[in-house]
C-alpha cells in the first residue's frame, strides 16, 4: 500500500480515538453505537484498517460529528505535529527495517499515546529550529548508529569485493594501478574517465569528482593526488558491481536526500577502501605490526605507502577488521578539520564502537581540548608546513580526567586536498583494557607520551593548564548552581 494510504489510515485511526475519548465511550459503546465490531474499531485506531465510505458515515454519526469532516485530513492542535510529521514523509524514510522494528509498532506507539508523541515530536521539531537541523543530518547520524551496530564489519560488501578481485583477474599486489581500474570502468561499465574533467567548472573545485549518468562521464578534479583519484574509482567500481542505483552523484554528499542513498555512499567507500586493502593481506600486515614491542608511527605510514592509500582509508579499514579479527571492539575514530588561519578545529566524521567514548562532537560552539592528540598534532603539523612538512603521526596515551578511562590514541594529521589552506588529522582510539594489552605489545613503550585530557575546555576542571583556548564556564556554572541549591537546602532546612 502506498504511503499516502498508510499514512491517512494513521490519522485516521488518531481522530477516531481521539473523538472516542473525548466523548468518553469504551470500545464496546462505540461499537455498539456504530455496528462496528470492537476488533474492527481497534485496528481502525491502530491505523490497521481504513473503512469504507458507508462505515465511515455510521462511525461519525456515533461519534457525533459529519463524515466529511472525519474522513478530513484537518485536524486540530492536539494531533496538529502528527499530521505535519506523516505529511513530511518523516516515517516512511525512517530506516526501521535496518534497526529490526517493525512500523506498525511505530504506529501502534503513536496510537497508544497521541498526547506524549505529541510533545516528544514538537520537542524534535523546536531543537531542530534552534540547530538548524538538516534532513541530511538525520540520516548521517542514523547512518552512524548504523554502522555501529554492526561493528562497521559487513560480509557481504567484503564477499562482493572479493569476487570482483577474482572475476577481473586483478593482481595479489597493491597498490592497484589508475590505468587498470580505469579499463574496467570504461569496458566492463562503459564509463568515460575525464582525469581533469571538473576543471572547466571552477565553481566546483572543491569537489573530487562528479560522475554524468546520462553520458556515463566520470570528471575527475586535476588536483586529487594519485591515491585519490583511485579511490574514486574504486567507489564507482562499487555503485556498479554492487547495483547501487540510488546515489549521489558527487563526490561527497552535499545533501542526502535519503537514507538509502546515504546508506548506499557508504557501501561503496566500503568497497573501494576494501578493494584497495584485501583483507587477508592487511590483517597479517597489522599483526606484524601489533607484534612489536616497540611504537613505530613509519611502520604505519610504511603500510600507506604499501598499498597507496590516505590515511582515512587505513583507518577505515582498521575500524572494519579491529573488532572483528583482533577483539579490539571498544574503539573511537575521529576526524579533525582544521584552519590554521582562523585556528579553528572541527569534527567532520566519528565513529564510536561498543559504546559511546569520551571524546566525541559533544560540544559543537566549544573549544575541543589541545591536550587531545588530534588536536596537538594538527597545531604542530601547521608550524612545520613552511619547511615542506605535510603528514605528521604520533601515538598518545590519553587519560581521561576523574575516570579510569585510557585510550592509545594513534593520529595521523596531513595536508587536505584538493581543500586549500586546511589540515586534516584522523584519530583511531582504542580502550587500553588487558584485552588490548594482549593484543598490542608495543602498547607498554615508554616512547609513547601519557597526558591527561577532557572534552572540552568549558567542561574541565584541569588547573594550571597551559592549553587551555577557553575558561572552564560549564564548570563555574555547575558550581554557582550548587551554592545556590545548598543555601536554599539549608534555608529551608
């Protein structure tokens, strides 16, 4: 059934409760009143069933108001956000199914209680006014719920690449070769590539790439350095051998437009960062490394160069194979933009595994800690760039104050193309617990710097911080807040 069908069953079913209640009949009154059975009346009001039209004229003749205006979709302020949440089309997009719930659950829920929805969605709605919440922002962050819930590990995506490494005859070796992932797209996939095609359009130079459907033309920007340009085609290769239809046609989702097409980006970075990297390859590579019993950041840029790959693609493929093949489950990734201009830092991508660590996008209009390594890195790499410096990696044992919280923090901070006069750092942070300690050897080298950190300056109470950008004001607020309470408590006895 169409989902404008679904969704007038919906309101439907919530005004004929709602009249119902109002009028203060049971089920069995009004179906007494209406010749309507008590089963039938329930999965009316559950938005299960949608009458005829002579049923809806017995049904509004016991409730006692016309059936044009019950069949109506007006409705007044009591379901008034229900109506403008089921004309958004907000739940059909909803990715339920991808979570396991069923939507008539849903729809029972918002059956059960109009009242609390009520509140629950005009509370939604007024934060996203004072957010300026976007669509897009919805499905990215449902995207991420997603992806956790899965450990970021899909055997499917991994079993599709895999064939396509065997059915091109590609090589055991990486890296992969422009030329040779460019003869698939252009004979297997009939794709024209245009290595400077975005160059005619300097309106947009900060995109990567843009693939043209109806001419079947991938443009490429002249700017991208080689490892970028092969992931892009290595994510195109993905939209086609796996049958993506549904995508973005950007390099970069500038506006998600649903969550399958979100979803669907995602699988296809998935394929391109999993063609790049084969799996049995890169795990016996990161036990090699893991074995060490001492910290050596150029092991790591070793392997990016091994198989010519950036630095978010190495830690997109350990956030894949860490909780799956290691047992290292209690991870975070975090990706920092910087402008060294403004000195300003940004949290553009995150990832958080098992369950939601310390530092994350907590405070958007706060100043993220300096003592964190992502950050620190970042400021370093920018006093260096004039010597001719552009990828910087270090590796920090981050405690988190007024908890038993340790992370080793591996950060990797670069120079961003084709985005000019940024930086970018890419952190993966993994919970120390014996688990890790047994797993990583060099985890116990005393080269390895420990430093305390927080979240935000607002929210730390650290003193004599020679890092701190901003005053601890969430702290002096919580304190005024608890003198104000404790000279009340003692007024009032």
């Amino acid at each position: 059934m169409s989902t404008k069908a679904q969704n007038e069953r919906i309101l439907f079913g919530l005004k004929v409760k709602q009249l119902r209640q109002q009028k203060g009949l049971s089920f069995v009154e009004l179906s007494e009143a209406s010749q309507l059975s008590v089963s039938y009346l329930n999965e009316i009001e559950k938005g299960k069933k949608y009458p005829r039209e002579e049923k809806i004229a017995t049904l509004a003749q016991a409730l006692g108001v016309s059936a044009e205006a019950l069949a109506s979709q007006e409705v007044d302020e009591g379901l008034a956000p229900v109506n403008d949440l089921l004309q958004s089309n907000f739940l059909s997009e909803l990715p339920l199914e991808r979570f396991g719930i069923d939507m008539a659950k849903v729809v029972e829920i918002i059956a059960g209680a109009p009242a609390k929805v009520n509140a629950f969605i005009s509370t939604l709605l007024e934060l996203s006014r004072n957010y300026a919440l976007r669509q897009e922002n919805f499905y990215f962050g449902a995207l991420r719920a997603y992806l956790e819930l899965h450990n970021n590990y899909f055997q499917d995506l991994e079993d599709a690449a895999a064939r396509f490494i065997a059915a091109n005859k590609l090589s055991d070796q990486r890296p992969l070769t422009f030329e040779t992932l460019q003869n698939i797209l252009e004979e297997k996939y009939d794709y024209l590539v245009l290595s400077s095609g975005l160059d005619r359009y300097p309106e947009l130079r900060h995109l990567r790439s843009i693939f043209i459907p109806k001419r079947k033309e991938l443009l490429l920007s002249s700017g991208l350095s080689g490892i970028q340009r092969n992931f892009e085609l290595g994510k195109e290769l993905g939209f086609q051998s796996l049958n993506l239809s549904e995508r973005a046609y950007t390099s970069s989702i500038l506006r998600g437009k649903t969550f399958n097409e979100v979803l669907n980006h995602s699988q296809a970075i998935y394929f391109s960062v999993a063609l790049h990297l084969p799996l049995a390859r890169i795990n016996a590579d990161l036990e090699q490394i893991f074995q060490s019993k001492t910290w050596s950041g150029e092991a790591f840029l070793d392997l990016m160069k091994h198989y010519d790959v950036t630095p978010e693609m190495l830690y997109h493929r350990l956030t894949n194979i860490l909780p799956k093949f290691f047992g290292i489950r209690k991870l975070f990734f975090l990706r920092f933009v910087h402008d060294p201009d403004k000195n300003t830092f940004e949290v553009d991508k995150e990832l958080h595994l098992s369950y939601r660590h310390h530092p994350h996008g907590n405070g958007l209009y706060e100043h993220y800690c300096r003592r964190w390594l992502s950050i620190s890195l970042l400021q370093e790499l920018a006093t260096m760039q004039p010597a001719g410096q552009e990828t910087l990696i270090k590796a920090q044992i981050s405690s988190y104050l007024n908890t038993k919280d340790e992370y080793l923090c591996i950060t990797i901070a670069r120079t961003s193309y084709p985005s000019p006069n940024k930086n970018v750092s890419v952190t993966i942070g993994l919970l120390i617990d014996e688990e890790l300690r047994s797993k990583i050897k060099f985890l116990n080298d005393p080269a390895i710097l420990s430093r305390e950190v927080h979240t935000t300056c607002e929210r730390c109470a650290l003193p004599n911080c020679t890092e701190r950008a901003a005053p601890p004001l969430v702290i002096e607020k919580r304190q005024q807040f608890q003198m104000v309470q404790d000279r009340l408590n003692k007024l009032l006895g």
